[in-house]
C-alpha cells in the first residue's frame, strides 16, 4: 500500500485529500504545517508528498528545500497545492524541485490523476535507473580488464625481473626496473579511479540530476588550470612545449570535478601529439560562460573518426576496447553536461585536435542543468584559439 503525507494548514481541506485518498487505498497521514511534515517524512518515509505552498510557520517553499537537501528525500514525489492565482509561487516551487501541482479548487479526479502521473513517473524512472545501471555493469565488465592488462603486465613483468635478480645476485639492473614498475602502478591506480568516476557519473545521468555534484560557490578556474597543466607537462617530459593563455575565469563547478575534467583532456593532448610540438591551453569567459580550450598539433582525425569521436555510443565502444582516449573524453563530456555546461572537438588531419569545454559562470538551476548528451559538432578552431 502506498503512502502519502498531506500538508496542509487548512484543516477542512487537508480531511478532503485525505478522505479522497484513502477511499482509494492509499496509506494517508496528514501534517498541519511544513514543519511537522518535515518531521513526519524523516520519522517513517511516505511514498509522496502533497503539500500547500502557502502556509504559516513553515511555508511549502521551505518544506521543499528541507526535503530535497536531505539525500534520503530527494527524491521523493513531490506535489504542491496550489490556488489558481498563485501561478509564480507555482513556478518558484517548480524550479525548487516540485515534480507537478493540484490546483485548488480541485475534483477527486484532479487529485487522483496527479498523483497516478506521479507515481507513473516515478515507476519509469526506476526502471530506465535499472537499466541504465545494468548498462553500466556491462560496460564497465568488458571495458576494465582490456584497459588493466597492459600496466598490469608491466608490473608483473618488472616484479619477475628483480626477482629473478635477486635470486642471481645481479642487483645492478633493480634500480633501471624500479620507475618502470612505479610508473605502471600509477597507472593502473589512475585507471581503476576514472573507471569508478566514470561508473559515478553514469549513475548521476541515470538518477537524472546533477545534483550529487556540489558546487564550489564561484571558482577561479583559471588558478586551479595552472599547475595542473605544467605538472602534466612536465611529467610527459614537455614542458617546452607547454602554451598558457590564461585569463582570470570564474566557474560554478566543483574543484576537483574541474580538475579531472583538465587532467584527461590535457593528458590527451600530451600523449597522442608528438615531442616539440606545442599543446595550448587557453582560458576566457564572455556572455556568463566560461571556455576552457586544449589544443595540440598531432595527426588530428579525418572528418568520419571525429563525427564517431563526438558521438556518446562511440565513447562507450572506446571503453569497451580498452582505449583510454574514449574514457577519459567521456569523463570530461559527462563532468561538463552535469554542470550544465558542453564539450565540443575540432580536429583538422596534420594540424591538430582542439577539445573546448564551456562551463557556467553563474549558479544554474535544476531544469538547467542539462542531463549528458552527444557533445555538439564544433565550431572552427579559430572561435577558440588557433591549434598553432
């Protein structure tokens, strides 16, 4: 039996959905203000909330925020009442995270249909979350022992060669194999921690929110570029070639989700470009957006592997075949859409790739932040700074 809490201050009214409700077999508690409501909810969880938005003590606008910032009702079906007048209070509880509305005066069938809709809605979401993680179980099944196999292998191959020293007597050679077995450690540490990134930003597309990723007020994205980028560069032994155009950027994203998104798209740019050649990362902002730009000057790709690069299931497929390149571009493309931001590549055969990431300058709301998509074709490099 399913359970729904009315909150209502109106007493004749809350009796009314009550008594609608229950006739039909539904579980009906009832709270006379936000406040109980509130409590009523964290005491014994109900399976949907109906709730008036104008009421004394603690008004519906507040019980909703009380409700979506704790993890164990975020979720939670969520309808205002609401009287016909009362359309921008409607639209503020909308954009606070209300799924629909009952508008007063109101019919059995008023109340009925809404909340039917909204158990509907919910039943399709659980299922597209299932299948979506089922989706990802598979993904990541395939994709995680062919992109292990390689550092793995380096490890034990070098762990052989100093035991096999170590046996001889001929320790000369340990300390040549030493970096080669730390080097493919850290390797297989950054892989297994994008895989388990990338299975959470999977799981917070399927949940159909953001919201799992918080915000850092506003950040200098700029500051956090910097040493990322010449500590990257250095690591690939390039710091001569390292360009920095870096103009002072405020975002609203998460720091660290900001500095993995830059991490695997310079690392990109770093590994599949040639030594002596120059990898550019550029930062502006114009229009309440803030564009972070990455070029490099390797083979670039043909018009076919980009369009199949910029397509999401082509992403998926790179993991699957254990390659690198398609899971840390998925990662960056998820990172940027949860924020409601894009992520767009131009490439251009025997001149170079540009990956740019756009990123919101200002808080976005909840219906703005756009769930992850296929990243939209890009525009000339020249819009975000040369390749050369």
């Amino acid at each position: 039996m399913k359970g729904i809490l009315v909150i209502e201050d109106n007493a004749a009214i809350r009796e009314e959905v009550a008594d609608i409700l229950s006739f039909e077999g539904f579980d009906v508690r009832q709270a006379p203000n936000g406040r109980v409501g509130v409590d009523m909810v964290r005491e014994a969880m109900p399976d949907l909330v109906i709730c008036d938005l104008m009421m004394p003590e603690m008004d519906g606008y507040e019980t909703l925020r009380a409700l979506r910032e704790d993890p164990a009702s975020a979720t939670l079906p969520f309808l205002c009442l609401t009287a016909r007048a009362e359309r921008q209070a409607l639209r503020q509880a909308m954009d606070g995270g209300a799924d629909d509305y009952i508008t007063k005066p109101f019919t059995a069938m008023d109340v009925l249909a809404a909340v039917r809709a909204a158990f509907d809605k919910q039943t399709s979401a659980r299922q597209a979350s299932a299948a979506k993680m089922e989706q990802l179980h598979v993904r990541l099944t395939a994709g995680l022992p062919n992109e292990l196999r390689e550092p793995l292998q380096a490890i034990i191959d070098g762990a052989e060669a100093v035991e096999e020293a170590a046996s001889t007597g001929s320790t000369q050679a340990v300390p040549d194999l030493v970096p080669n077995i730390l080097a493919a450690g850290r390797q297989l540490h950054r892989i297994a921690e994008n895989f388990l990134l990338f299975a959470q930003l999977e799981m917070a597309e399927a949940g159909g929110s953001g919201g799992v990723l918080t915000h850092d007020a506003r950040v200098r994205a700029d500051v956090i570029v910097e040493p990322i980028v010449k500590q990257l560069a250095h690591e690939y032994g390039r710091d001569a070639d390292l360009v920095l155009d870096l103009r002072p950027v405020l975002a609203c994203v998460s720091k660290a989700y900001l500095a993995k998104l830059l991490e695997e798209l310079t690392r990109n740019a770093l590994a599949f470009s040639p030594a002596g050649t120059r990898v550019r990362v550029s930062t502006a902002q114009s229009d309440g957006r803030v564009r972070l730009c990455i070029s490099d000057q390797g083979a670039g790709l043909p018009p076919d592997q980009l369009a199949a690069a910029l397509e999401i299931r082509r992403m998926r497929q790179l993991i699957e075949d254990g390659q690198g390149f398609g899971l840390g571009l998925s990662i960056a493309h998820r990172i940027a859409a949860l924020y409601g931001g894009r992520l767009e590549i131009s490439s251009t055969p025997g001149r170079g790739t540009v990956v740019s990431v756009e990123l919101p300058a200002q808080l976005a709301s909840q219906d703005e932040r756009a769930p992850a998509a296929r990243p939209r074709a890009a525009v000339p490099a020249e819009s975000w700074g040369s390749a050369g």
